[in-house]
C-alpha cells in the first residue's frame, strides 16, 4: 500500500503575477487536499508553470516548485521536468486557467500542447482540471488537441459551453462539467472603510482590455471601447454622490506593460480625483478578503469577479471572451456585459442597473454560489477516486 503520493501540477504557480492564476493553485490544493485525506493518503505537491515576480505562495511544507518547461532542452536531452514529471504519480493540468487555446497566439499554445504531450509520453496519468477548453481556431491546433485531450486520464471543462466544445471535437467518453475551482479560495472578509451612507463600490479595470489586448490594437475583437467605457462609468459613479469607488487591481506585473492592472488604475486614479486604489496585494487571499468586503463590484477580470460572487458579493462581471459567459451561465447566473456583442451604452447600463438592484443581484449570488458548490463536489469526489487507486 502506498500512503504517501507524489502529485505534479501542470500551469499551476507559486510566483505568478496574475493573482487568478494563484488562486487556482491555492483552490486546487485546498480540494486535493481534503480528497487526500478521506483517501488515506499525504500527497506532496509539485509544481510547474509560470514564474512571475511575486514571492513565493506559502501553501504548506509539501509545495516545491518544479523545474520549468523548456522545449529546447528535452530536445537537447538536458531537461530536468521529464525527469520530475517521471517522479510523479499523477498530474493535474489546469492550463492556468483559460490558456488552453490558440486565441493568445501560436507560442502560447505550442507551450501548453508540448508540456501536456510531455507528460503523456512519460507514461503519468495526465488530468486536465476545471478550464475553459479552447477554442482552437487553427485546424492544426483543432487536432492536435484533440488528439491529446482523447488520451487524457479526464478532461474538465469548467463551464457548458466548453463541454460542448468538447463534444464537438469528440472528445466525450473521458470529459466532465465542474466549475472554476477558485470558488473554493479561502478568505476572511474586510468589511471597507467608507463615509456614512456611501455604497462601497469595487472596480477591477483590465488592464489588458486597457491596453487593447497584447497587439494594441483590439485584438479580442471587442465592439467596446473599453477605456471610452470605463472612464464613462467612473463619471457617472461619482456624479451620483452616493459611491465609495476604489478600483481594485487583479494582475500585477512590471515586466508585461500591457498586462498591468495596477499601472493602469493608477492612470484613472489621476484623471478621478475622488477615486481611490487598492492597496498591491500579495496573495489571492488577500484581495479576495478585500474585494469580499464591497457592497458591489464590477470587472473584467474573471478570477476578481469570482473572489467578489464567490464572497456573495453582488457583481457584473465584463467579458473579453466565452470564458465569462460560460462559468456565470452555468451557475444561473446571466448578469454579465459581453464586449464582443454590445456597445457601451449597453454595457453602461447594465453596470448601473445591478447597482440599483443590489438585494435582487445578491439572491442570484447566492443561488449561483449553491449550484458551484454542487459542482466542485463532483469533480473533488473524482479526485478521491483518482489517489485512492493509486494508494
């Protein structure tokens, strides 16, 4: 009998930059986890993906950080990840998410589809958690991942519309629904300092979106203007009198201008006198016990705008992608604005609107916030089978 497994996490990370890709890591750990322990095993966790410049997420003394994916030294023969990856019992891919695609451009996907073939052809058993699947616009990518999600231990979709992606690219027999695993994030709420009367408002401002995507120049296709829109919103927040506006970044980073949530709420933060910034946190934790605390919250950060629903706070999230439309709808939840199909007007208004509808908004979190539940337990249970066959 073996009591003690080892456990590869594949485009998980302790340093990223992104705190929604932190708080998947810290989410899937806390699931596999409880799973371990109603198995009857300890699992030590291993981890490869993204190294950012955050410091290291201190989980529990059975975290190290993996050696990093390297294409070029497993042709050279010289690569320490096949050897750490052969070292494992089991792997969970989480693809970071939503990286799992071609839309962010070809060495994105050529990274994700090696690592995963790495893994297979090493003989580990190979799980893609809950993750948007696709889409692969690219015949070539459109096969290709097929072809290796078919020989994949399980492919989890965390939303119906990318598991009826994966049906249409017939992968069927060995796919599942769950739902985005940072519902599980731990938090203690931070009740927000505000003037007697006012409506603590939060806004997460993309600071991608901001930048118009990598390229500069909309590259998600958005029928938006989204930093027509967003200045829009903070004119009429303020103009009602009865806000208490702090814009709440989610990814921070120096390295990626474009990226960079922090850099461009500090920009509006100029422009808006009375809007105030959140402070630059360190952990998915953190900024979830902040965001927790907002009477309502808005943004185009999809990991932001769980920390706030999961929390119950009443929220309308704004989509680049079928990332958002997918995870919200299938939790019953439609209240979200899709960039690439209204204008700002439209968009405006559907911000306002939740605003005014808070306790009719809150009873829909609530609601969506059981159905996740649901959700998470199904895919935690296929987990616990996972280790207890190992053991």
């Amino acid at each position: 009998m073996k009591n003690e497994l080892v456990v590869g996490l594949l485009w998980h990370s302790l340093t990223s930059d992104n705190l929604g890709v932190l708080a998947l890591t810290a989410s899937q750990i806390k699931i596999i986890d409880a799973a371990a322990e109603r198995a009857g095993v300890t699992v030590n966790y291993r981890i490869f993906g993204t190294v950012g410049e955050k410091p290291v997420l201190e989980l529990n003394n059975r975290c190290e950080v993996g050696a990093p994916f390297k294409p070029k030294r497993i042709l050279l023969g010289q690569s320490e990840f096949l050897k750490q990856i052969r070292e494992c019992d089991l792997v969970f891919d989480i693809g970071e998410g939503d990286s799992f695609t071609d839309i962010y451009g070809g060495v994105r996907f050529v990274l994700q589809i090696a690592s995963k073939i790495s893994v297979l052809a090493c003989g580990r058993p190979l799980i893609l958690s809950p993750q948007t699947i696709g889409p692969f616009e690219k015949g070539w990518t459109r096969r290709l991942a097929s072809m290796v999600m078919s020989r994949c231990r399980r492919v989890y979709a965390r939303d119906h519309l990318s598991k009826a992606y994966l049906t249409s690219l017939n992968v069927v027999s060995n796919s599942g629904e769950a739902i985005d695993v940072a519902f599980r994030l731990p938090y203690t709420k931070i009740d927000q300092v505000r003037a007697e009367g006012k409506i603590a408002v939060g806004i997460n401002v993309s600071g991608l979106m901001f930048s118009g995507g990598y390229t500069g120049t909309n590259q998600f296709g958005l029928t938006v203007d989204y930093p027509v829109f967003i200045r829009t919103l903070l004119t009429k927040l303020l103009e009602r009198g009865d806000c208490a506006v702090t814009l709440v970044p989610h990814v921070l980073t120096d390295s990626i201008a474009a990226e960079d949530d922090y850099a461009a709420s500090l920009v509006l933060a100029k422009e808006f006198p009375g809007v105030s910034v959140a402070p630059r946190f360190s952990t998915p934790s953190e900024a979830k016990s902040y965001i927790a605390g907002f009477d309502f919250f808005s943004g185009a950060r999809m990991h932001a705008c769980i920390a706030a629903f999961s929390s119950g706070v009443p929220v309308v999230p704004i989509a680049y992608s079928r990332k958002f439309i997918g995870l919200f709808s299938s939790v019953g939840y439609d209240v979200v604005g899709d960039c690439r199909e209204i204008g700002n007007e439209a968009l405006l208004t559907m911000v306002l609107d939740g605003l005014d509808n808070l306790p009719a908004l809150r009873v829909r979190v609530e609601e969506g916030n059981r159905r996740a539940v649901e959700r998470l337990a199904g895919y935690e249970s296929f987990v616990e089978r996972s280790l207890a066959e190992l053991r």
